[in-house]
C-alpha cells in the first residue's frame, strides 16, 4: 500500500513520523510533496520517504492520499490533481469546514473520502482524531484508515454532523489549554516561582488532571469534588473562577469556534 501526503506542514508532518514510527507503513511506501523545498528536504533527510516535485505525481500513486494542506488551497490543489488520482484511492481529508460532499464534488464524484480532524499534540504523539468516511468507503478500508489515524494518538469515528463540533472540542482546544497553562504559570511567578519552574508546574498539573480523568472514566465534577475540601484553598479558587465566568467563557469560545468551522 503506497501512502501519499500532499503537504508537510506541522500537521501533514506529525502525521506521516506518527505513522512510519509504528511501523504500519514503510517508508519506501511514502510519496510526498510540498511547495516548501526545505520540508521536503527535512522529510527526505530525516523520515527517509520518497519526494517528488508535483502534486499530481502523488496522486498517480498513492493508494490513501491526505490532503495536509491549508483549507483555503483545498479548491485549487484537488482540481491539479483531480484527474490523476489513482482508481479506488482513499482520500483523506484534514480540512475544517470542508465536507465530503463538496471535496467529492471538486474531484469530479465517485471517490473515497475521509474527512477527519486531528490536533496538534499529534506532534507529540497524542493526538486526537475525529473521523468519517462517505459511504464509498468499505468497512474493512475505514478500518484501515483508523489504524493510520490511531498512529499519532487517538481516533474516533464521529458522523459528520460532528465535525465542526471536533474542531472545537479537540482540534481547536489546545490553544485554550496552552493560554489556561501560561495564565497558571503567570501567576505562580507572580507569587515569586522562576518562570520555567512554573510552566513546568502548570503543565504537569493540566497533563496529570487530564489523565486522571481519562484513567479513571469518572465524571470530572467527581474528581473536582475531590479536590476541593470544605473551607480549603481550592474551593475558594473554584468560587473565583465561577465569578469570572470561567465555564461559561469556555463554553461560548468553543461555540465560537465551531460556528467559525461551519462557515469556511
């Protein structure tokens, strides 16, 4: 199986070193291409793939193909390569707002197409993925899909009636993570904490909260109440942030956020 990327960007990136690091693919089985003749060379020098200098080369080889490419480039980049897919490919799409319908629409009609959407601590190797697949796409292939997506984190199958909901709750979000971070870090130096010392800090708290939850499947207002003890510091934290709207300005950003996605 050939696995073709059409960008190299951060994202495109994150997914192929997730991908050939599990050992699913091979690397001699990568194809990929970018308008940044350095990414290529980075990917070329360091993930051993194949390069080649057109999109369109790509597309004639790529048994699955991700489009890593800006959503705003998605229109011109599938009508160049449109007619040089290869039959029975499967596309995968990584664009926010862009539905099945419409890249199918671009490529003429009657290809595979997954649409999912991943996140940046795909970087890291603990990403999280939404996907969905238009009914061309067998269940055996989605099957396979998943196994690539699952490469560089978590992935879940989601309809696509979600997708914009994806984007808020897990693609955008860790910008609001990274800014809740730096707020705690910010005022443990206030306090008197050396800054690196309190990033460390605040990242290990967000990181350990965060698996916990997941570790432990119980509801997250159980592992506040845990914290928090009668009269103690942190629930006089938690009346504070409940004064300033700290749920509600999440929860209105987020929704922001989406509304954004449905109209790109």
């Amino acid at each position: 199986m050939k696995i073709g990327f059409i960008g190299l960007g951060n994202m495109g990136s994150a997914i192929l070193g997730g991908i050939l690091k599990q050992g699913n693919v091979s690397a001699s089985d990568v194809i990929v291409t970018d308008k940044a003749p350095m990414a290529v060379k980075k990917a070329v020098e360091m993930l051993k793939v194949n390069a080649v200098p057109e999109n369109t080369m790509v597309a004639e080889q790529a048994d699955v193909l991700f489009l890593a490419i800006k959503p705003q480039i998605y229109e011109p980049v599938i009508r160049e390569i449109a007619s040089s897919v290869k039959e029975g490919a499967i596309i995968i799409s990584i664009a926010p707002g862009k539905k099945m319908e419409w890249i199918d629409g671009l490529f003429g009609g009657g290809k595979k197409i997954v649409r999912c959407m991943p996140n940046t601590p795909a970087l890291v190797g603990a990403g999280c993925t939404g996907a969905c697949a238009n009914s061309l796409v067998s269940e055996q292939e989605m099957i396979q899909v998943m196994t690539l997506l699952n490469c560089f984190g978590k992935a879940y199958p989601v309809p696509e009636s979600l997708m914009d909901t994806v984007v808020g709750v897990s693609g955008s979000s860790p910008a609001y993570v990274f800014m809740m971070i730096e707020a705690m870090a910010d005022a443990a130096v206030a306090d008197g904490m050396p800054r690196a010392q309190a990033y460390e800090f605040a990242a290990q708290a967000v990181y350990g909260s965060a698996k916990m939850l997941l570790d432990s499947k119980l509801h997250p207002g159980v592992l506040k109440d845990m914290v928090c003890s009668p009269g103690g510091t942190t629930i006089e934290a938690v009346r504070v942030l409940e004064e300033k709207g700290f749920r509600s300005a999440i929860i209105e950003a987020q929704k922001a956020c989406v509304d954004k996605s449905k109209s790109m």
